[in-house]
C-alpha cells in the first residue's frame, strides 16, 4: 500500500522540527525543490557546517555522492555524524542523555526502540539499555512491557501519545 504524499504543512514541520531549521527557510527552499532534496540537505547541513542553501546550490550540479565528497565526508565520518545528530534528536525530543542514546544506536538499535525503551523506563525500574537488550524484534511491545514491566498495554499507548514525535504530521 502506497503512503500519500505529506501536505505542504507536514512537510514544512518535518524538516523543521528534524533539523531545527527556521519554518520560513524550510518553506523558502520547498517553494521550486522536492520534500526529499530539501530534507537531505537538511541532514546534511546539521553534520556539517554548510548552509542548507548552500547544500541545495551544490546539488544543482552534482549526484547526492559528490555533494556529501564536498563536503568532507568519507563513509565512516558520515555515518559517526548520523548517529550524533540522531542521539541528539532523540535528547531534543525525548529528553534523553544524547550519550546513552548514542551507543544504543552504535550497537545499531533503531530510535524508535530507543525513545519506546526510555518512555518505559520513566515509569518502571529498568533502564532502557536493558529494556532494548531483552525485548526481541518477535515481541510487540505492549505485550513485552505487560509481561516483564507489568504497564497495561492502555497505559503504554497514552503515554506514547503524550510524548509524540513533534516531527510527524498532527493527528486529525
């Protein structure tokens, strides 16, 4: 099944909330260029100190490849720099020490194990490095968290509501 395209307004709030890049620039950029060129050169802006304007003109000319060569980036700086600016988004959002998240993503654990594995520690005992290191990718969460954290499967659902991801489009 084909998702639909996210409007004009979710997009804008993707890569602004994403990158902490101004709406006014965002909507500026989106005005003659595609979501994903946009949003790329977001990433690429906060793993470097390059505009995202900037970013957007070298694109112009050049594959995604040499752009991110332009920039500096070899394949082990750049995936080191993702998962900073991963960790980071996870504090921003989350509230998370962007240390720990780290090396759950080092360890290649997804963000939204990570953010699901913090949200139940703030209402159990366990850590959340114990919480991603126990639950196996067989095991929904809501049944994995009743069974080992005794959190009803209502209250894991209301508490990831209150703390949704701001990046995402609003619910209607």
């Amino acid at each position: 099944m084909m998702r639909s395209a996210p409007s004009p307004e979710d997009q804008i709030r993707s890569i602004h909330y994403k990158y902490d890049i101004s709406e006014e620039r965002v909507k500026a950029a989106l005005e003659d260029r595609r979501f994903g060129e946009v949003d790329q050169a977001s990433l690429l802006s906060c793993l470097c100190s390059t505009s995202m304007e900037e970013i957007l003109a070298m694109r112009k000319d050049d594959p995604w490849g040499i752009v991110r060569k332009k920039l500096g980036f070899t394949a082990e700086s750049y995936e080191e720099a993702y998962l900073r600016h991963r960790a980071e988004r996870l504090h921003r959002f989350y509230g998370m020490e962007t240390e720990r998240a780290l090396a759950l993503l080092e360890e290649g654990y997804p963000s939204h194990w990570i953010r699901l594995a913090y949200l139940l520690e703030q209402h159990s005992r366990m850590k959340m490095e114990t919480i991603v290191h126990q639950r196996k990718k067989s095991e929904k969460w809501k049944p994995w968290a009743e069974r080992v954290l005794s959190v009803s499967p209502e209250d894991l659902t209301k508490w990831i509501a209150e703390t949704r991801n701001p990046a995402l489009p609003v619910k209607k």
